[in-house]
C-alpha cells in the first residue's frame, strides 16, 4: 500500500502532453464563401488564439478561479468554501474544480463517481507540474464550452455577438466568462435575465479586485445585452452535419451561399404563414441538372427549434403521389400503354393481403375515361393503381430502386398497389434524384457534395431517354393540369418546369418537386412529430415554394428541349385517344413512341343527321354530333349528363334484328363481388352513397336493383341507383322482369380504412 502511495505522488510529476485539439475543417461554398468551421459535427470552433485581449484572461480567471495563480492544479481552498455556500443553501451553487480540473474534463474522459474525482485531481497536479499556467489558460480559452455548439472563446464571440474576441466590449467580455459555468442556464437568448445577472456578478467582481474601476463596470453593466440575432451554427448545419470530413482541413463543397441564404428565407416566410395550419417545417433541395451538384440544402424551417436539427432532407416520409411519373415512364418503355391510351377512371377494388382495396381520388370524384396524359398531370389515385397492377408491383420496385430510392427495401407485397400512392416511406434526396434523371435522359446519378467530386462513373442508364423526356413534357403541360391545378396554378412558372405536388393520407406530408432546364428543386412540408396539417396539400403547402425558388434562380425565359429522336407527334382525338376524324370537335397533337403512334381514326364520334324535331320530318334534317360510348362508359356518361340525348329521330335506315338472335348481356358492372367498404366517419354518410351501375342495351325495361331481396329501385337507362350503405354484411341482386340476372355479394365496415 505505501508503495502503492508513493509511486502515485511520485507519478505527478511525470510530464503529460496535451493533444492535439480537434481537427477544425472549414466549409466553404462554391465560391469560397466560408460556410462553418467544425472540427465534429454541431461544435462550432473559431480560430486558435495564441493570445488574448488584455481584459479576457484576468476576466476568465476571476469568474471560474480565482485563485488560478496560486494553487498547483487543485483548490484546497475553493473546494472548503464551495461545501460551505452548498451546505448553507442546501443546494449546489458552487462548484469547487479548478480551471486545470475544467481542461482535464474538457480533454480526456474521466471515470464516474469519486474515483473519477480523484483522478481528476491527480491528472490535473500533474498538468500544472508539465506546462505553464499561461499554457493550461491558453488552451482552456479555446476548449471550454460556452454554449450553444461554442467551443472556444474564439467561437464563442462569433455565434453571441457576430465579432472577434478583440472587438469585445468589457460587458460582452463579462458575459462570455461567465457562460462555462451554466452554458444552459445562463444561455442569452433562452435565459436573458440570468445572463444579465451573471454578467453583473463578474463586473462587480471584477470592480471589486480593483481590476476595473467602479464607474466602468456600472456603465458596462447599463449595456444592452447586443446579441445578434440567433442563428445555426453554420449557413447550412443540415448539410454540414452530413459530410464527412475524416481530418481534411479545408471543404469545398457544392453549395451556393447565395441560393442557399434565399431558400432559408423562402422557407421560413413560407413556414411562418402556414402556422395556423399547423405547419412548423419545410426541407429543400435543389440540385444543378447537369452536374448532379447540390446548390442548396435546408433541412428544417429552423434549426434552434425544439426539433429543428430533425434533417427533413434525409427523413423518411410518405411520397404521397409523388411516385406516378416514374410508372408511367417504365408502362411506356414496356409499350404497355401511350399517352393516348384510355383509363377508366371508375370505381374499382383489388383483393389484397389486407382485405378489398378500393382507392379514391384526391376529390372523391370519377372522370371516366380518360388519356395517360389527362390521368398523370391530374393525378388521379385510380388509374394510376390500375396502371401499376398492369405494370406490377415486382417490377415497379426494381425501377424505384434503380433510380436510387434505397429506403424502399421491403417485399413488394409489403407495399401492394398502394406504392404508387405513398405507401413507402422514402427520403426528399432521394426523390429529387429520381427526378433529375428526367432532364438527364434517364441517366441516375448520385447527387454531389464536394466540388470537384465526380460521380460520372457511379451513374448508370435507367429509363429510356424517350419515356424520360415524354413523361417531363406532360408534368410541363398547363393544359392538361387545369382540369385539377386551374389555368393560373402556382405551379405555372415563367420558365418551363415539370412540377409534380404529391399529399399523403391523413395530410401528414405534402411535396413538390419541379424540374427546369437548369435545377431540380424538392421540396417537404409537414411536422416532425407526424402530427397532421389542417387541409394542407402540395399545392398549396410545398408548391409555392417550389415556386419562388425557381422563379429566383432561372431568370431567363427557357423552354423544354425538343424531342429526342424516336419521338413522334400524332393528332389526335382528346376524348378517345385515337387519330382525329372529321367528326372530332377538335384535336391535339400527343407523343408517341415511334412504333406505337395509333393507326385508325376516332370510332367514338359520329356525324347523323336527325330529324325536325317539331315533327320528325327527314327532309329538313339537320348534321349533329353523337358519342357512341364504349360500354364500360355508358353508365358514368349517362350520370355525367354527357349521354346522347334523343331530340328527335336518326334519319337513317336501321336493320332489324335477325330472328333467334342471343338476348341482350345484362349484369352488374359495379361493385365488385367480394368488396369491403368503409365508412369514412369524417364525411357525412349521406355523401358516401355507392351508385350501384348495370350493363344493358339502351332499351332494356323492367330492370330492378334488390338489397338483401328487397327491391331497392326500378331503374331505367343508365339503370344506375344511388344507395346509402349501412354497416353490414350485404347482397345485391339486378332482376329483369322478376327474375335475378345477376349479384354480387359485399360487405360494409363502420370504419374508413384509408
């Protein structure tokens, strides 16, 4: 044991170095701008000081100890008088460690409880006993914590006051040295009246050791605390937080000061008026086409928020409609549809792992048929998951993942038809990626930090230059959005932008993103907690600051590039997506694939000729046109007032039918059988009536609908009827003449499931 002793007092006077502090990297933008300086992630450190204003040292010395100068590294003294004020507050009010014993902390772990105390002591005697008190004073100015990711007094007087530490007045000198002890509790800007008092103690302290006269610490004490506004600890704390640095110097990375200072301020002005909506953040990303370099990154509204160091441009979040052009691309490579080609938005349902799914549109409205084009710019939730069950869901994932969506590693069954919808979580970088490719020929490449970082061997062909260039000229087409957007929408730029809004269920998320000849701009907006907004789409929550961005960074009007090669335009029929005829009432020109560009003229209009309506004379007949629907049609069109009406006669011979032909085809054609439904308890149920639709030639009578076999409703053409569901197992029969022709049987939940 007595060895044991004196090998412990003989160790103290064993030299110790002190190492190397921290590696500082200095980020600095494109353009050199200096963007931070940072050794690790959230600590802020300014230069190294080898020496300071006359005012600093003898102020830190009297605020934290004193009696600096006279003790060997521990204070006796201080630790007696400490237990004392304690004792007698019955709180800890002061602490008894030394400035040495503050550098050991700051420099080395030490171990918990009272051994730790002890080796505390032990390491910081034998500081004193290796270096000079100026040394160990030295490098406790340029480690200790002041607070607010300051580490450093260097650091400490760029994030309070924005100035060197020569520029300090005496009270900004006061009020630093006093934040080590509580860097929480005395923090400025959360505890202004702490740091005030703080600051007063160490003036008046400092008066009453005769190093400042009476009449200066007053007038010190009277100054206004004169903190610069709050701010993070670098232009971009997002962004930094993200690169790795190892023990490089020097960063430049690909940010652009000057975009990056004006997406903060859009953000926030953006931010701060949806507040009432409970709205309290939005990420950004924009990304040169390119070069794939990122220009500006914001990952919060505020990074001094409660959650703001949450980096929205790296969360996982719903995509809601987001997704949709990417299908359409692969669907139009595999040739599986044109942009002409018909969907039918009508109700549908799909037998999954969790029961009957029958989406809904963003408006809760059907719209027949309609283009590829029509269904993506409007962005309609039926067509698109009819297009990916044509697509499917195996080989949809396999494309997502190719174009960099790492996040989405999960069985396509996991996802089901609702990938296309928002059901994966996926990350705003990654979204913006994808879409760069559409201004890049399909080519993916990962997106760049560092100038000079060349990913070109990374990247790698994904999507067919063709599809890729198809699918940005529909995202980029006004007219095609009015139907949803109206003619005058936010997204409407002065430069030629591919802008897609996407909203996920519960508005939990909105999106935009938008691609211009030049960036590629992604935007968030939400919470963090995952707390819903109040009614809050894309349109309205992440378009209209898409919006401002690209306004602010293209300033020339630049239209979409031409076509590549294999692209073809055709004139075609709005409504039935075939090559326009005489009888059309008008046509458009669409783009095709070369090779599936459609060959015959619209069946769908017709030319006749009816009679006088007063009294049905033919001679006096008149041209009008006629749309001859597609069955699957008849019904909505009926229901839509878009049927033919019978004004008067066709003034045309019409052959009878052949004896013994087959009767007529009559059946259900919607609901499905085997679909479960849900009343959703935030509509009223009135407004969640099913309209039950049959198939059956034009003038078949005697047709009834029966629930449960009592008749609900004799129905005429379109032989629709609109029934109000009640919570239940249910079968619905279609009758004709008495007799049932066919049923379905469904079944209604009390609850939506969306």
């Amino acid at each position: 044991m007595l060895l044991t002793i004196l090998g412990s007092v003989a160790s103290l006077w064993i030299p110790i170095e002190i190492p190397e502090p921290p590696v500082a990297t200095r980020f600095t933008d494109r353009n050199g701008v200096v963007l931070a300086d940072r050794p690790v992630p959230e600590r802020a450190r300014g230069q190294w000081l080898d020496a300071f204003p006359e005012r600093v040292t003898p102020a830190m010395i009297n605020a934290e100890d004193h009696r600096f100068r006279d003790h060997w590294g521990t204070d006796p003294v201080g630790i007696a008088r400490a237990m004392r004020i304690n004792l007698e507050s019955g709180t800890i009010r002061q602490g008894g460690s030394t400035i040495t014993q503050q550098l050991v902390r700051n420099i080395w772990d030490r171990p918990s409880g009272l051994v730790g105390k002890a080796w505390e002591a032990w390491m910081a005697v034998r500081l004193e006993n290796s270096h000079s008190k100026d040394d160990i004073l030295t490098e406790y100015l340029n480690r200790v914590y002041f607070g607010n990711h300051a580490y450093g007094i260097d650091a400490a007087a760029h994030v309070y006051f924005d100035k060197t530490v020569a520029g300090l007045s005496m009270a900004e000198v006061a009020l630093l040295v006093a934040l080590p002890r509580r860097p929480s509790g005395l923090d400025p800007w959360r505890h202004p009246d702490a740091a005030v008092e703080a600051r007063e103690r160490v003036l008046m302290r400092l008066a009453g050791l005769g190093q400042l006269s009476v009449a200066d610490a007053q007038v010190a004490s009277k100054e206004p605390l004169g903190l610069r506004p709050r701010y993070p600890w670098s232009h971009a704390p997002h962004f930094i937080r993200r690169l790795e640095t190892g023990r490089t110097r020097a960063v430049q990375t690909t940010l652009d000061l000057r975009i990056q200072q004006m997406v903060v301020e859009v953000v926030q002005d953006t931010v701060t008026s949806l507040k009432l909506w409970n709205v309290s953040h939005a990420a950004v990303l924009v990304v040169d086409n390119e070069s794939a370099d990122v220009l500006a990154y914001v990952g919060s509204a505020d990074w001094t928020a409660t959650d703001g160091q949450v980096d929205g441009v790296s969360a996982l979040r719903s995509p809601g409609s987001t997704l949709k052009p990417f299908l359409v691309q692969q669907a139009l490579e595999r040739r599986q549809v044109t942009l002409a080609t018909i969907q039918p938005d009508l109700p549908k349902s799909w037998s999954t792992t969790h029961g009957t799914w029958s989406p809904r549109n963003y408006d809760k409205t059907h719209n027949g048929p309609v283009r590829v084009r029509s269904a993506l710019a409007r962005s309609l939730n039926i067509p698109a998951a009819d297009l990916l069950n044509t697509v499917g869901v195996s080989n949809f994932l396999e494309r997502l993942r190719g174009l960099g969506f790492e996040s989405l590693q999960k069985r396509p069954d996991h996802y089901g038809l609702g990938l296309v919808l928002g059901d994966g979580e996926v990350r705003l970088d990654e979204l913006v990626g994808a879409y760069r490719t559409m201004a890049d020929g399909g080519r993916y490449r990962p997106l760049v930090f560092r100038l000079g970082q060349d990913t070109q061997a990374d990247g790698r062909d994904v999507v067919d230059p063709r599809a890729a260039w198809m699918v940005r000229h529909v995202l980029d087409d006004a007219a095609a959005r009015a139907p949803a957007f109206g003619v005058d929408s936010v997204l409407e730029s002065d430069v030629s932008m591919a802008a897609k809004t996407g909203t996920s269920v519960g508005w939990r998320d909105n999106w935009a993103v938008g691609v211009t000849p030049t960036v590629t701009v992604g935007v968030w907006v939400g919470n963090f907690d995952g707390k819903p907004m109040n009614d809050v789409s894309g349109i309205t929550g992440a378009a209209p600051i898409l919006r401002r961005i690209v306004d602010a960074i293209n300033t020339a009007d630049l239209p979409l590039e031409d076509p590549p090669d294999g692209v073809v335009p055709v004139r075609i029929c709005p409504l039935s997506g075939e090559r326009v005829s005489e009888a059309c009432p008008g046509g458009m020109t669409e783009m095709f694939l070369e090779g599936t560009e459609p060959h015959g003229e619209c069946t769908w209009h017709e030319l006749v000729r009816l009679a006088d309506p007063t009294d049905g004379d033919c001679s006096t007949a008149v041209d009008a046109l006629s749309v001859n629907w597609p069955p699957r049609f008849v019904s909505w069109a009926a229901e839509s007032g878009k049927g033919a009406r019978r004004r008067a006669s066709i003034c045309r011979d019409m052959p009878e039918s052949p004896s013994g032909a087959a009767p007529p085809v009559v059946g259900i054609s919607w609901p499905d059988d085997g679909i479960v439904v849900y009343m959703d308890p935030r509509d009223p149920v009135e407004q969640q009536a099913l309209h039950l639709r049959a198939s059956a030639p034009r003038d078949t009578e005697g047709l009834e609908w029966a629930l449960n076999g009592e008749v609900l409703a004799r129905v005429e053409y379109p032989f629709t009827h609109r029934w109000v569901p009640t919570v239940g197992d249910h079968r619905i029969e279609l009758k004709h003449r008495g007799s049932v022709v066919d049923s379905i049987r469904l079944r209604v939940g009390g609850e939506a499931r969306d």
